[in-house]
C-alpha cells in the first residue's frame, strides 16, 4: 500500500493549526489589542486606527491610554503540540513572520494576515515536506527492487 504523504501531513498540519487557534481564541480574556496564538503576539490594529481603549484625558489631553486595559506584554506558555508544529514549520513561521510583519507596516491587521497566510505557508510546507518523503520512499523502493 503507497501511502501519500504529500496528501496527509498538510490534511494534519490544518488540523493542528486549527485546534490551536481554536484553543487560543478560547483562552482570549476580553476585548484587547492584541491575540496571542499560542505565544505569538499579534496585534489588531497596528496603525492604531480604532483603538478601541483610547479616553480623554482628566487634564486635557486627547487620547490617554488606560494601561489597565491595553497590556500587551503577557506570558503565555505555548503547549507541547504548538511547539511540535512551530519548530517543525520553522521555514513556514518565518516567511509569515515577515509576511504579517510587512502587511503590518501597511496598516492591516496582523490577525487577519496570519489567519489567512499561515494556513497556506504551513500547507505548502508540509506538502513540500511530503513529496521529498514521497520521492525518498520511490527511489528507494525502486533501489531495492532492482
């Protein structure tokens, strides 16, 4: 029996992308800023268009932030299945990274991006991934029945 493995380590790899986010947007506390996926911090508004916490002042001032609400530096301990799938994409997380970084620069939304970007970097990847494992195990099959 030929498996494929082109075919199956994207079909698990979307699986696995989509049970992370799942767990991601469940732990989300409230309305913020920012949405941490696992322990990737991303930031939905990065030119700070609709920033959502923004109050006036009691001296005046327009725009003061209130700390309390807006704390974008939190720790967030990423599980044993996102640090299987981030260092096994690596090549995949850091095209994104960038991707999502310079669409970011642009003024769109770094949730937007990586939730439609990622799923195809990390596909393509793994295809790749599968269709060396393919072509290895038919080379090698072929090899030794010769």
């Amino acid at each position: 029996m030929r498996r494929h493995w082109r075919i199956v380590f994207p079909v698990f790899d979307l699986i696995l992308f989509s049970a992370i986010s799942y767990h991601s947007y469940e732990t989300q506390h409230g309305p913020s800023k920012y949405f941490y996926w696992s322990w990737v911090r991303l930031d939905s508004d990065p030119a700070d268009k609709d920033y959502p916490y923004a109050s006036p002042c009691k001296d005046g001032k327009e725009n003061c932030e209130n700390w309390d609400l807006t704390i974008a530096d939190r720790w967030v301990d990423p599980g044993f299945l996102d640090k299987i799938l981030i260092f096994s994409a690596l090549p995949a997380f850091v095209v994104g990274g960038v991707a999502v970084g310079g669409l970011a620069r642009l003024g769109v939304s770094q949730v937007s991006s990586f939730k439609f970007l990622m799923p195809i970097l990390l596909a393509t990847w793994y295809y790749f991934i599968g269709w060396l494992l393919d072509h290895w195990i038919r080379k090698r099959s072929q090899a030794s029945q010769t």
